[in-house]
C-alpha cells in the first residue's frame, strides 16, 4: 500500500470514531446506545407473545400457562438528566408502551418508564411501572445487546400484590440494530400459591 493511502487511512480512523460518538449526542447530552431508540417502534407482522397465568375461570384453569400472540407500540423520547449523590451523572430516555391482543385489538398492558444511561460506569437502568401497582428497575452493562437484571431491592408493589401476586425477579434481554428492537424478558411471579415464569418477546420496527 503506497504511504499516501497509509496516511489517509490513518485520518479517516479518528474522523470515522468523532462521527459515531457524535451519533449519541442529543441536545448535548451523550446517550450512548440509548440514542439509537428516539422515536416511535411497531411490532413486526409477526408480532410477539406473551406466555402469563391464566386467571380464575378460564378456560386453561388458574394458574395455568395462558398463551396471548400481540402486537405493540413503543414510543421513545429524550427526558432529562440528573446527579445522584454528587457522583453519578445520569441521562434518562422516557418511553411509552402499549400491547394489544391480535385476537380483539384490545389493549391489555401499559408501561410507563425510563431507560437511563450512566456514562461513566457503561451501566443502562430500565425503571418502569405498571399499573397494577408495580414498578421495577433492572440495570446492566450498557450497549446495543444487553441483559438487564432486577437491582438489589429493585421491586416494588402494594401490599395486596405482595400478598397476592408478588413479582419476585425481573430480567430482559435487548437489542438494538438499526431501526428493529428485539427484546425477551422473564417476569418470575408468585401467584396461586405457586411460582409462575411470566415471559414476554417480541420484534419491532422503527416507523417514525
């Protein structure tokens, strides 16, 4: 390779790592792989499925594994930033999801909550409640795959759900690759007197 090539190359590497990391900046804020989820996500045609326990009076008898194909809408936009304790500088990236049964259109899950990117340790924090008086926050190592597990002390419910269907860990699986979002994520339950592994995976697109 002739030694004006050499140097070209040597010129695009640093120009080529600028671009990526200016990537993740939004309005002055570096988001890292968070960046990449602004915007609205759809369930592909085939959608996603959600494996949950049958209640009292189904069909599949309480407790049982109750299987619901869906689809869903996934909303992402920029929140704000914050300090904790003087230390750690956080950027948070609020998010709206809505899941629908295939069958009626009917909508059967709503969460609300945040993806929040700590810089300095690579680490990302899924915080989010539900309305059934539950609210998680899951953390782990930040980037475009991710396994995010429940933190010490990361649920909390009512004390009719503790008593009645405790949500006991949390963890998900997500990945990022240009405009599709795969995640699969394991709810682990105590409910009818029994543990129960509530499982929830899907693929989405970008449209917006």
């Amino acid at each position: 390779m002739k030694l004006k090539s050499l140097v070209a190359l040597s010129l695009l590497a640093p120009i080529s790592a600028l671009a990526d990391h200016d990537h993740t900046i939004i309005d002055g804020l570096d988001f890292g792989p968070l960046a990449q989820l602004v915007g609205t996500w759809k369930s592909v045609e085939s959608g996603g499925v959600d494996i949950s326990p049958a209640q009292t009076g189904t069909p599949q008898g309480e407790g049982a594994p109750a299987i619901t194909p869906f689809y869903e809408v996934m909303t992402f936009e920029v929140a704000a930033d914050a300090v904790n304790a003087s230390e750690q500088t956080l950027v948070a990236m609020y998010y709206k999801q809505e899941v629908f049964r295939k069958a009626d259109d009917s909508k059967f899950h709503d969460q609300r909550g945040y993806f929040i990117y700590d810089k300095d340790n690579q680490i990302v924090y899924n915080s989010f409640c539900v309305p059934r008086t539950t609210c998680v926050t899951a953390e782990g190592t930040a980037g475009n795959e991710m396994t995010l597990k429940v933190s010490d002390r990361g649920i909390a419910e009512s004390n009719y759900m503790l008593n009645n269907a405790s949500t006991t860990d949390f963890s998900m699986n997500i990945k990022i690759d240009g405009d599709t979002l795969t995640y699969s994520q394991t709810t682990a339950l105590d409910i009818y007197n029994k543990s129960f592994a509530h499982t929830d995976s899907s693929v989405l697109e970008r449209v917006k």
